[in-house]
C-alpha cells in the first residue's frame, strides 16, 4: 500500500490485513473473518472474502450499490504468531473503537516495521528447542547436548539459505541433511550416545507441526480446499526431510 493523499478504499486495506495474516501462518477462515469483519465495521454489510493458502478475493457492495472486488496473491509463508495475535488486536479494536481506514492502514504499517526478535536470540532458541526435544523422546543429557548443536546448525543454515532466498522445499532437503551429518559427527567425536535420538530431537525444528494443525483446522472449519492444500504442502515438508537425511546416510553407507 502506497502513502496517498486519496480515499483510501476500505476493501484494499481489509485486503492487505488478511494478506499478513496468512504470510504470518495464520490459518485461511481466519483471513477470512478478518475481511469480513473490518468491511462490516467500516458499514459494508455485504461483503465476501475467499482465501487459500496462496491468495485471498475480496468483495464488497458499495454505497453506490456497487459491486467491487481485489485479489492478492499470498508469495510467502512464515510461521510469526506475534504477527497474528497483533494483528486480531488490531481488527478488535477497530471494531470497539471506531478505527477509520487510514488509522488501520497506519497500524499495518507500524507492524511491518517492528523488528523481529535478534538473530542471536533465535538461534539460541532454536537450539534449546532441539536439546529439549531430545529429553522429551528419551535421550540422554548427552544427546540433548549433542542435539543442541546440531539444531544451532540447522537454524544458522535455515537462516542464510533464507537470506538468499532459497526455496522451502530446498531449505529444508538442506536442513535433513545437515540434521543428519551433524548427528553422525556429534557421534563419531563421542558426545552423544544414541544417534536416532539426537537426529529426532534436532529434525523437529523442521517438522511442519504448525501447517498439520492448520491443515486440520482448516478441515474442521470447512475450508476443504485450503484443508487439502495446507496437508500437501505438510506431506511434502516432511518428504523433503526424509530426502535429505536419507541421502546423507546412503552416501556414508
């Protein structure tokens, strides 16, 4: 959205907030009621919106009795639950509060600018995840440290791949393969003792836990087609890491 002088058009900003919710993750009925919701408390009674996990269409009835529609295309996906939450904040308080379209349009802005939490701090994250993965599935404190490593090398490698823009699909054949290599090594130099436990609790950073539950969601909520494409999409995540890890130990066998 450009900064404009002009009317801003009510159903290009509810647009534009369903198009966030569903770059952040968030699951494709609640894009929908997002739109819904924001034409509603802007006095657009009839209105519509349809989204799939790759773009939304929107439509509303004007004042003049007519008939007006947008369609965004939905380029990336990313798991921010911060993004959403503040997101919903934002519809909610348009609705008790009588927000008008540039406020809202301001807001959206202001979310796009906040900086997400540090590098650092991610990585640390992510590697304390995969230590406790590893004593979730029964391995030893030594596996769960080994797993610590290898889980602050696959997040370092997720982030520079994608930095430079790689593919998810090949992010994350890269990733099995790097779960597995970094296990193997972890167990040659002697700190951990179980090599499948430290691969499973270090590839669960990789699994698409949240795109299954959305999937299922979606599912529940009626949303067949996006049920279906979210599960694909899920499958063929976890098939992606079955490649990598596989390769890497047929290529040492």
């Amino acid at each position: 959205m450009e900064n404009s002088e002009e009317p801003l058009d009510p159903l290009i900003v509810a647009a534009e907030t369903g198009r966030r919710i569903l770059e952040a993750g968030g699951e494709t009925y609640r894009a929908e009621d997002v739109i819904v919701r924001l034409c509603h408390a802007w006095g657009y009674g009839d209105a519509e919106a349809f989204a799939t996990p790759t773009g939304i269409m929107a439509s509303l009835v004007d004042r003049d009795n007519m008939s007006r529609a947008v369609v965004r295309r939905i380029t990336r996906r990313v798991v921010d639950l911060h993004r959403i939450s503040r997101l919903d904040t934002l519809v909610r308080l348009t609705e008790e509060k009588h927000l008008d379209c540039k406020e809202v349009r301001q807001r959206l802005l202001e979310i796009d600018e906040e900086k997400p939490y540090r590098t650092v701090f991610i990585l640390f994250a992510a590697a304390m995840s995969a230590f406790f993965f590893t004593l979730l599935f029964h391995g030893s404190l030594f596996d769960a440290l080994g797993a610590f490593f290898v889980g602050l090398g696959i997040k370092t490698f997720a982030y520079l791949l994608q930095r430079w823009h790689f593919p998810d699909f090949i992010t994350t054949i890269i990733g099995g393969a790097i779960a597995a290599l970094l296990s193997i090594i972890t167990v040659q130099i002697g700190i951990t003792e179980h090599l499948d436990k430290t691969i499973i609790g270090s590839i669960m950073l990789l699994v698409p836990g949240l795109a299954t539950v959305n999937a299922i969601r979606d599912t529940i909520a009626g949303d067949l087609v996006a049920g279906i494409a979210r599960l694909t999409d899920a499958v063929i995540t976890a098939a992606a890491l079955a490649i990598g890890a596989g390769a890497v130990f047929s290529l040492i066998r």
